[in-house]
C-alpha cells in the first residue's frame, strides 16, 4: 500500500507527505523494501518493523492525517496452540472474534493521529467478522465510518471502509 501511495497518490495529492510503512514481521518488511528500491522510491518510504504502532517513534505521536491499514481479521482459530503459530499466522489472525487487532489499533491509534483538521484512516475487513460490533467501538470513539467499497472474493466479502474525525 505504501509503495502505491508514494509512487500514484503523493506526487498528485500530498506531495510534502512523509510515508511510513510497517508490519510484524520481518520478511514483509524486508520484501516491501525491495519493491520500493525496484521502483526507485527507497528515499520516499520508512519502514518500520513493529506491530501496530509499537515501535513508533515519540516523535510521531499526533503527526499522522491519513493511515492506511490493512489489518489481519480472521477469528482465531483455538486449534492453532500458541506455541505452534508460525510467523505467518499474524498477517491472517485478528483474534478471537477477528476484530481484537483492530481495537488494539484504535486504542492507540489516538496517539498517533494529529489533533487538528481532519483524519482519515482507511481500512479493509472481512464480512466474517463481527462488524456490527467493530462498528459500535470506533464510534464510541468519536469517528464516522463510511463503506467505500465492497468486493465479494471466495467466502467473504472485502470491505474497504474509511473512518473520519474532524477536529475544530
């Protein structure tokens, strides 16, 4: 998504932006760094290894006005033991309900977002997860959620959503 961003959005619409990319896991990370020197955009990407905003620096705290995210929504699944999950099962595993991922973001995302203006924060979900649920706790956090597109792929749908705050 950065790599996109950078290279399609930035130059036409935020040209002054600074871009952050992060994951879990080191091999995404890794492999989204050398898609971006292929595309010659090396100096316009930071990548950050962190889950969620973990390993965020203090000095971005109230710095961000668009976020990106795609997160992992999948329930979890109770045959998968901890000790037997493979690094992979992070990018797919949202928890226990598959939203659990996604409040962890939200409770810090407050942090990381800046305090004036507007923010908007795009995201995608899976129609298997408890979106009436979702829905209720990023509104009992102050945000309007919009539904910007929907694509049905094999057992579910795919929902892009963008969720706004406007600050006066």
């Amino acid at each position: 998504m950065a790599i996109f961003f950078a290279k399609f959005i930035k130059p036409i619409h935020f040209p002054n932006a600074k871009i952050y990319a992060s994951d879990v896991l080191s091999e995404a990370i890794e492999i989204a760094r050398q898609n971006a020197i292929k595309n010659n955009l090396q100096n316009d990407i930071e990548f950050i290894q962190s889950n969620l905003f973990d390993e965020f620096s203090p000095l971005l705290r109230n710095k961000f006005e668009i976020i990106l995210f795609n997160p992992p929504y999948l329930p979890y699944e109770p045959y998968i033991k901890e000790k037997n999950k493979k690094k992979i099962d992070y990018s797919w595993e949202g928890g226990k309900k598959g939203i659990e991922t996604f409040e962890k973001f939200l409770n810090q995302l407050k942090d990381f977002i800046r305090e004036s203006g507007s923010v908007f924060i795009y995201f995608t979900f899976s129609s298997n997860s408890p979106l009436e649920l979702l829905y209720s706790k990023i509104e009992a956090r102050g945000f309007q959620i919009k539904i910007i597109k929907k694509v049905h792929i094999f057992f579910e749908d795919i929902i892009l959503h963008r969720i706004s705050k406007s600050y006066l």
